[in-house]
C-alpha cells in the first residue's frame, strides 16, 4: 500500500510539471529566444546567460541562443533589447553598470530603465573586494580610512576604467568617508590587481573572481568584500556590514547583478512564465554550482522586485553622478 501511494503521488507530481511546462512552452512560439549579452565570451555575464539559457530551453521547450554584443558600456546589447518585437524571444541580460551605475551618473543613456524595458527578474549577483597595496599600513577598512584622511591626495587609486563599477564604487567610499584620493584607469580588473601587487596603486575593488589568487598569495591585501555575507573564496574576509568596519558602508549592497529584461510591452503571461522558469533555476543546485566557479551567486527576485531595487539604485547613484560626472 505504502509502495503504491509513493507511485500515485510521484505520478500526480510529474504530471503536474509535464503541464506547467506545457503551459509556459504554450506562450512561446518555435523561434528561439535571445539573450543579448553586453561582454565578450568568457566572462562572468556570458556564464550565466548560457547557465540559465540552457535550464531555460528544457522548461521551456524553445532553443535558447546567447548573443554577445560587447562595447559602449552595454548600451549595443540594451539598445537591440529595446528596439525588439516585445514577444518575449529577445531578452537583455543587464548588470549593475547599465541597470543602476549609468543611468545615475550618465547623461547619454539612451534608455530608461524603468520605461523602456520589461522587467523580468534578477538571476545573480556578484560581490567585490575591496584591496590595498602591501605597503598601506593598515589590516581593516577602519584601519585604511583613518590613513587615508592622514595622507589626503597622496594616495592612488586604481579602477577598470573611467565610469566602470569600481571606478565609481571608489567614490561612492570615498564621498561617505570623507578620504581623497587620485583615480587612475586602466582597462580591466585584471590591470588593477596586477598595479596594485606592483605597488603602483594603492587601492582597488576587483571581482573577488579576479582579487582571490592576488590575495591568497599575498601579493596584495584584502580589507572586506561588498555585500552583507562573506564571499565563499574568501571565507576570512569580512563582509562590509559586520561589526567592526566603517558605519557609513554597513547595509551596503552587492557589487553588481545580472537581471533579465525584455522590451517594454511584453504580454504578462509571457512575462510571468518566463519569471517563473528563472526563479525554478535559481533554486536548482547544479546551477548554484556551475555558477560560483566564477564567483556568481545565484538569486532571485520578481519583475516588481527588479523594478523596486533599480529605481533605489539609481537615485543613491545619482548622488555620486553630482561629483562624478561622465559623458
């Protein structure tokens, strides 16, 4: 009897999501669905867009392509989004840069990102560490901000570039701590650990993709990483909000997301299976795994979620946008 019932409700259990599946495959038609990647292959962008586009094409039952359209800060990839038939088969796979970051500090976004897409849902998230030069005398960010208003404008700061994410992450710290310091671009995150293991720079936020091996060797100095957790390749790192480091940062947010938007417009029941798809991936171990091997976090949040925390982004960017002005 036991036996029996366990076969009746496995049977209930797969017929129930042979007809989910159904149901979303229903709203979509043979054509495949697009996923416009604003980075070049390899990244931690295209390794989620191919993750998450592969579990979408089993739920859905419609191929899945990943594009990649790299240049202009990502606005090449959100453009194409934006001028698409808004039928739910091309997608914009955004990060912090193009979702929050940009539209607060820059004047020649062509796009809202509240008016002209359709939020979908977000799918990741990445953190930050924030790293000094071994010849900074200092073990903590409390530590390093005390130095830095010592040493005002004799320290350099390394970033990927003018108006990248640690660029202006930089001085959103540097606004709230009241320190000075001198920027200096370079091309990518790999540049500014590289500078800073030189002694050619004096601070930088990298990925924790990218700090982890600088900082597991000791060629540079970990202070925290962005976020309200420890980041698992970095378990002695303290996180930003624990007890211990600078007031004005706790509560700060990840470093960056990777979310899902399509044209504004797209039909709710498309919106809506589409949502549901992503949020039963974002749940599912093996992706969890496959991900934090380049150090992105799985996550989830509705369309009115997405929508919430972007809008909340951009006015605290928008305060930085009033010292940091980028065309």
């Amino acid at each position: 009897m036991k036996t029996s019932a366990f076969i009746r409700r496995l049977c209930a259990g797969l017929g129930a999501f042979v007809l989910a599946a159904s149901a979303n495959a229903q709203n979509f038609s043979a054509k495949p669905i697009k996923i416009l990647v604003g980075y070049a292959p390899g990244g931690g962008a295209d390794l989620i867009a191919r993750v998450y586009g592969q579990k979408l094409q089993e739920i859905l039952g419609t191929p899945v392509v990943v594009e990649n359209k790299p240049g202009a800060f990502e606005q090449l990839a959100a453009a194409q989004a934006v001028a698409a038939l808004p039928d739910g088969h091309t997608l914009w796979l955004g990060t912090a840069g193009a979702l929050t970051m940009g539209p607060g500090v820059r004047t020649n976004i062509p796009y809202d990102v509240i008016k002209s897409f359709t939020h979908v849902a977000k799918i990741g998230e990445v953190d930050a560490v924030i790293t000094i030069g071994n010849g900074i005398p200092a073990r903590t960010l409390p530590e390093f901000v005390a130095y830095a208003k010592a040493n005002p404008g004799k320290l350099n700061y390394a970033s990927a570039g003018v108006g990248s994410g640690n660029h202006l992450l930089t001085e959103y710290i540097a606004g709230v701590t009241n320190i000075k310091m001198t920027h200096v671009p370079y091309k990518g995150d790999a540049d500014v650990v590289r500078e800073i293991a030189a002694g050619n720079a004096d601070f930088g936020i990298p990925t924790v993709a990218t700090g982890t091996p600088f900082i597991n060797d000791g060629r540079i100095k970990a202070l925290v990483v962005t976020g309200t957790q420890r980041a698992k390749a970095l378990p002695n790192v303290p996180s930003v909000s624990e007890d211990g480091g600078v007031e004005e940062l706790k509560g700060y947010g990840v470093y960056s997301i990777y979310a899902l938007l399509g044209p504004a417009g797209m039909p709710p029941a498309v919106t809506q299976a589409l949502t549901e798809a992503l949020g039963k991936i974002s749940r599912m171990p093996d992706v969890a795994q496959k991900l934090e091997a380049g150090s992105v976090r799985a996550s989830y949040s509705t369309p009115s979620e997405l929508k919430q925390y972007i809008e909340k982004e951009v006015a605290k960017w928008k305060e930085v946008g009033k010292k940091v002005k980028i065309d």
